[in-house]
C-alpha cells in the first residue's frame, strides 16, 4: 500500500491500492504505443511540452511545495525550492536537448560516417522518497526530451506527489502513455524490469536497494543507471575564508534534515583553524530553528518517518559509545514527533557507524587533519564516491586535491550540489552512470553508428 503520511503531525491524508496485474500490464502498452509516436515527434514539441510544464510548475511552486511538506517534513521554504528547481531543470533541457542530440560526424575508413542518438524505448524509474520532485524531474526532462516514455515506480511514502507530477505532465498536454505512475509493489518491479518494453532502469536510493535493481536489470540484459549513497568529505584547509565555510557547511549537512545523498558527511578541518571552527560551528547548530515545516521560518524539520530517526539514533549513540564526543544533540526531541536535534560530533573513531556508513539525518561529524595529505587520505577512507567539497584560497592545493578524491564531483569554494548543466553521480559503492548535462542526456540512447563507402 501507499501512504500518505504526514510525519510531524502523524495525519494520514490518503491511501492507494497495489496496482494489480491487468492494470500494469495496460499502462505499459499504453507506455509502449506512446514511445512509438513520441519517439518521432520533432524537437519543437518536446520543446513545447516541457517549458509548458515548467510554467505549470512555477504556477504551482506553493501548492506542490505544501505537499512535498506534507508528506516527507521537508521545511516549506525548501519544499518550494524544490519546485522551482524543477522548472529549471525543465527549461534547461527543452533548450539544449536538441545539441545534444545532434548527429555527429567521425572520420573514419568509411567515405562518410556518423553516430544518431536515437531514444531507447520505455525507460522505468524507481525513485526515493527525500527530493520526491527533484529526483524525478532530474531524470524526467531529459529522458522524456529525448524521445523516451517513461514509467515511475515512486516512494511509497509520497503517493500525492507522485499523482501530481503525472497530472501536471497531462495539463501540459503530455500525450497520453507518455509518463505514467505506476503504484506497484516492490515484487512487481521484476515484472516491470523483466518486461521487453522496458529498455532500462534507473534507480536512486540505497545501496541495498540499489544492488537488487542491478540484479534484476543484468538478468534481463537491461541498461541501468545507480545513484546510491554517499558519505561525501567537506574539506576545510588553513587558508579557507571560514565565513563562507560555516554558511556552507550548516546547509549542506542540516538542509533537508540532513537526508541527502550530497550533504556533507563528513567535515574536515585543518588543526590550525579547528578550534575557530567547531565553536562557531557548534553555535550555529545550536541555534538552528527547529520545528514544524509548515513554518517558513524553520530550518529542520522531521525526519521522514519514526524508523528512520530510530536507526539514526543507533548510530549516533553506537558512536558515542565507542569513544566520539557528542558536542550538541544526540537526541531525539522530547516533544516534536521525528525531529531529531541538531547533533555535532567530534573525535570519531574510524570504526564506527557515523564514519563508516552513510548517515541520514541531522548529524555533523567533524575531524581534524594535521597535513593536506591526511585530509586526503581520511576523505579517501570510505567505500562510496559520490561528491565531495574543497575550501581554499589556493587553487593548486584546490586542484591537486579534485584531482585526489575517488569522487564523482567535486566542488571549490562551494557546498556540493546538482545542477542541469552538469553531470551528476559517483563511484564505488555511490554507483555509475551519470544524470543531467550532455552526459546524464546520453545515459538513454541509442548512440547508432552510421558509416557510408562509395
């Protein structure tokens, strides 16, 4: 079944049923019959359907951020961030989709050659719960500009956002098949997987998860595309400006309550300038407003559900026990349902949870390094390789030190973050493949050469 459940006030606003075998079974002809006009038609009309979309969004931005509130805790003035995001990532590819995709011509033994990027097929999304539009429209947009339908396998926790990003599709007049919500459960995913209509898979959520999707897509000889967790180092040298460190550093961990893939796991800070941060820092999470997210002015909300605030508590005290310093926090509220105070950790040991596994929620982790090269070696010290962000004044240490960390990003100067321009994703145990920009386009085509001998 699929929930919805508001985690700060624990209202069930609406349920919905399994879709049984006969209904997915119609949906993904209609996806099939949808691809073979959709994949014909011109770039003008994809062009016209998203910015539509995105219009449609922006229109919207207050009534579908209330429900990304609603349904996960995300505070409301993030929640409309989000949307608005989504427009843009829309608008991004409705204009530049098209040189992407544009033949190619390559020299060769042939008189003439060229490669055609020609869409796949149906492409099935199986998608989380924490960016419940962000997530989808960063995959959607291009897939959809490139001549693909697709079918999505949302979070079972956010069924009203999933309904709304099918409906804006058809208010913006999104031929009918062409993006459909599917309401499956997870023993049905094989039946979608496994399907021939369906030509690839893409999956973000964790490395559980994530393996199993694998699995079922080699089985089946289908591509897929995994974005998984992280455990992403925030790397702060003697001479960063420590100003634009510490606004950086509370969003990118306590943004979203911390349940981001990107946000900054684990904070490194040279020993010269330690003492100055973590006290400022410490004072900045102490003050974090705290709350219900329906209120514009709060920072952190719920957590996504009692289980999650649970597991996260396990490996906060797990930590503590095992020698770590709890500065802040470590605690859930005694008086708000799934908020989990604002937490600083200091001193980890390398063994534990906090430095070991991915950590979903409002927790900092903070260490100290005494030379650039251990800061190296301690971000380096995790099996995932999503992103990671570098603070200095000196852009050879800047570089040396990108082009050091087993990352898939990497940011200078700035929180990580995802944008359409650029290729999004990681390695390891983060996944492959890549989203957004010319690269993430790419991920569900067919790149079909063409050679010509006379």
């Amino acid at each position: 079944m699929y929930l919805s459940y508001n985690p700060f006030t624990q209202i069930v606003e609406k349920s919905f049923s399994i879709t049984d075998s006969d209904e997915l079974s119609s949906k993904m002809l209609l996806s099939f019959k949808a691809f073979n006009d959709w994949k014909s038609s011109c770039f003008q009309l994809r062009e016209q359907l998203l910015n539509k979309v995105a219009d449609l969004l922006e229109e919207r931005m207050f009534d579908y951020g209330k429900l990304i509130t609603f349904e996960m805790g995300k505070p409301i003035s993030q929640a409309t961030a989000e949307v608005e995001k989504c427009a843009g990532v829309c608008r991004y590819f409705a204009t530049h989709a098209v040189n992407f995709l544009e033949s190619k011509t390559i020299e060769s033994s042939a008189t003439a050659s060229q490669i055609n990027f020609e869409p796949l097929g149906t492409i099935f999304g199986v998608m989380p719960w924490n960016f419940p539009f962000w997530q989808i429209f960063r995959f959607l947009a291009p897939t959809i500009m490139a001549g693909n339908s697709v079918l999505l396998k949302h979070a079972s926790n956010v069924p009203l956002c999933a309904e709304a990003i099918e409906q804006v599709f058809l208010d913006a007049g999104a031929p009918i098949g062409v993006f459909q919500n599917l309401f499956v459960s997870y023993s049905q995913v094989e039946t979608v997987i496994a399907s021939p209509i369906v030509k690839a898979v893409t999956f973000t959520g964790s490395n559980v998860a994530g393996s199993i999707i694998a699995e079922l897509a080699g089985k089946y000889t289908k591509k897929s595309l995994l974005e998984l967790g992280g455990s992403d180092s925030f790397i702060i040298f003697e001479d960063a400006d420590l100003n634009a460190v510490l606004e950086n550093a509370i969003m990118s961990r306590f943004l979203n309550a911390g349940q981001s893939c990107i946000a900054a796991k684990r904070i490194l800070v040279h020993q010269d300038i330690a003492g100055e941060f973590i006290s400022n820092f410490q004072s900045l999470v102490e003050n974090l407003s705290i709350g219900n997210p329906m209120d514009k002015n709060t920072y952190v909300g719920p957590m996504v559900n009692q289980k999650a605030l649970n597991e996260l508590h396990k490996q906060v005290q797990k930590t503590i026990q095992m020698g770590a310093t709890c500065l802040t926090g470590g605690y859930p509220s005694y008086d708000m349902t799934s908020v989990y105070m604002p937490t600083l950790l200091v001193n980890i040991p390398y063994n534990s949870p906090i430095w070991q596994e991915e950590v979903f929620g409002p927790v900092a982790a903070v260490e100290i390094f005494e030379t650039n090269e251990q800061a190296i070696e301690m971000a380096n010290d995790t099996n995932f390789g999503l992103g990671a962000s570098i603070w200095t004044e000196d852009m050879d240490i800047a570089n040396w030190a990108s082009k050091s960390l087993n990352v898939g990003m990497v940011s200078v100067n700035s929180m990580l973050k995802s944008e359409p321009a650029l290729p999004f994703g990681g390695i390891n145990e983060s996944g492959y493949g890549r989203e957004l920009g010319g690269n993430g386009i790419l991920e569900f085509v067919n790149a079909k050469t063409v050679s010509y001998f006379s």
